[in-house]
C-alpha cells in the first residue's frame, strides 16, 4: 500500500518571535508602520544579519565599526549652481536664502559670501566696527554675510551662499574651496555658469 505523504515541514529561518496565527485569523498585534529609521534601530522581530534593511548611503565604515559611529563628513555638502549675471548674484542669493529660510532652515544656519561689493547688511554693520560685527556672527542668531576675503574667519555652517558678484576669477577661485569647506550640508553659487564651471574645474 502506497505510502501518503505527509505535508513537509518547511523550516524558515527563525527571525524571531511572531505571533501564533489562531483560528479566524484574529487581528495582529499593531506594529509601527515600516519607515526611514537609523542603523541603531533594527526592524522588530529581525535582528539576524539576513534582515532585509536598505544600506545606508554611506558604506565605506569598517564591518567591525559600530552601527552608532557616523562619518563626520562622508561626502562632503551637496553643491547647486543658481545661473545670474554678475550683477544679479547678490539678488539670486538673497532669493536663496528666503527659500532656505521658508523651507524650515534656522537663519543661523546660513551664510552668505561676496566676491565682489559687500551685501548691504554687512556694508551697515561694518559701519559699527569689527567687534560688533563679528559679535554678530559669533552670536549665530541671523544670517551672516561676509565678504569672501574674510571667509576663513568664519565658521562652519550647514548652508553657505556665494555671490559671484564681481571680483577677479582668482577671488572667486579662493573663495569657492574656502566656501566648500565651510558648508557642511549645502553650498549654493549664484553667478554666471561658464565662470563658476571654470573655478570649480581648476579649484574644488
């Protein structure tokens, strides 16, 4: 007499507690809802290595590094050129900075580089001296604009704004690099694209 076979026992790798299905399929427990979450937290009831999780943009850590451990800056900010005229830079930055600012950035988060004339804020604050015009900067509460000459003297900021707004292309050669290192998110260019292409071919 033929032999029925039994249905075969299939083995899933076990990836945790799950909940006994019952009779009726009664409803599951509530899970969060699967979204964007850190390394640190692994998916509920996946703790294995074979758990399906999008690798993270930045994959050059050692595998024996912590998951908590972030590159300080991996890749270096993003960069976005605004095409303007010499003269219309300044006014393609002060429209950057209005959407920065509409689109949740703190305004101490921003700074804003000449090449050419100073932004008129910062023409009004020098009128006051030094002191109190780098107090201001200091202080981190607005906005800052400086003159690119004088951009090693500030500090780092999520978003920098450079105008290209006159000045030699050696100015704006120096004060690209310089303006790359200080974004640590965004660097915006707003001049013609032909020069600023030029600059950042031969300088960044």
């Amino acid at each position: 007499m033929p032999l029925i076979p039994e249905e075969p026992q299939i083995h899933e790798s076990a990836q945790g507690p799950r909940a006994t299905p019952a009779a009726g399929r009664t409803a599951p427990t509530p899970r969060p809802v699967p979204g964007p979450r850190s390394a640190a937290s692994p998916r509920p009831g996946h703790p294995g290595p074979g758990s399906a999780r999008p690798a993270p943009p930045r994959t050059h850590t050692s595998a024996g590094q912590s998951q908590h451990s972030r590159p300080e800056k991996p890749a270096g900010p993003q960069i976005q050129l605004i095409p303007a005229p010499a003269d219309g830079a300044l006014d393609a930055a002060g429209e950057a900075v209005d959407l920065l600012l509409d689109s949740g950035r703190a305004p101490g988060e921003v700074l804003v580089l000449t090449t050419g004339e100073q932004h008129p804020w910062a023409a009004h604050e020098l009128s006051f001296g030094e002191a109190a015009y780098w107090a201001q900067h200091d202080a981190r509460d607005d906005v800052f604009y400086a003159d690119a000459a004088a951009a090693d003297q500030a500090s780092a900021r999520p978003v920098v704004v450079v105008a290209i707004n006159g000045g030699a292309d050696d100015e704006a050669a120096r004060a690209l690099p310089t303006a790359l290192a200080k974004a640590t998110a965004l660097l915006i260019v707003c001049g013609d694209p032909k020069r600023i292409n030029t600059v950042l071919g031969a300088g960044i």
